[in-house]
C-alpha cells in the first residue's frame, strides 16, 4: 500500500541521538531502501526530506501540506472500491513472493493469478474486460 508524506516532512531514525541504534527499525528500514541511505539515516539520526525519501523508496508520493489529507481519502477510497478477495490475495502473494528468487517468485505468482481467476471477482473481472464493460464486483 502507498505509504505518504508531505512536502515538509522530514524522516529519521533518530534512537542514536538518545543512546540507542536503531537495531530494531533497521531490519525493515534496510529492506525499504537501498543500503547507504540505510545506514546514513541509521548512523546520523539525520531527518531527510520527503523528496529524498521519495528518490530512495521510503515513501511513495510526496504531497504539499494542504492536499495531503484530501489525497489520503482519495487513496483510501480507491483501495476500498476494489475486490477485498483480490487486494487480500495481491497483498498476501506480494510479500511472500517479493522474498524469493525470481523463479521461485514468478511460479508463485502464476499460482497465485490462477487462484485469482478462481474468484468470483477475478470471473467477473476476466469477463468485463472481454466485453468491454464495467465489472460488478461481488466482495
């Protein structure tokens, strides 16, 4: 899912300017960006800014301050309007696969499109396209 922040935002890991490294936090926080600024956010306590989170993954959009809240809604309005059977299948199957080779990951995911299909959305959903048409989904 989108995680967001504003234009003013600034982003740290801040334990180490009270006494602790952030051991904890650094687990995920290595694995959303990439290794260096990983370890400049870990090792300085630094904030960054939204758009150099935006640049090194942490985030996904970087919004100005008066939009943010109206944008959220948005966001959460579209996500809410799809198949719940579909984005809990999508989210499930992501963070299994995302942690495999790429063989391993791509023959999952095949399952996974296949169980997709199997759903009364994913039925609905193949057979609006086809058609042209809206589809009417179910869950």
């Amino acid at each position: 899912v989108s995680t967001q922040s504003t234009g003013s935002s600034g982003i740290n890991a801040e334990y180490g300017n009270i006494g602790l490294f952030c051991s904890t936090p650094g687990v995920q926080l290595g694995r959303a960006v990439n290794r260096k600024l990983a370890m400049d956010m870990l090792l300085t306590g630094e904030p960054i800014s939204a758009p150099a989170a935006l640049a090194g993954g942490l985030v996904s959009r970087v919004y100005e301050d008066d939009v943010i809240e109206s944008e959220t809604e948005r966001l959460a309005g579209l996500v809410a309007s799809k198949s719940h059977t579909v984005i809990q299948l999508g989210i499930s199957n992501f963070n299994s696969q995302i942690r495999k080779s790429l063989v391993d990951a791509a023959e999952q995911s095949s399952e996974a499109m296949v169980q997709n299909l199997g759903t009364a959305d994913g039925r609905e959903g193949l057979s609006a396209f086809l058609e042209k048409t809206a589809p009417h989904l179910v869950t």
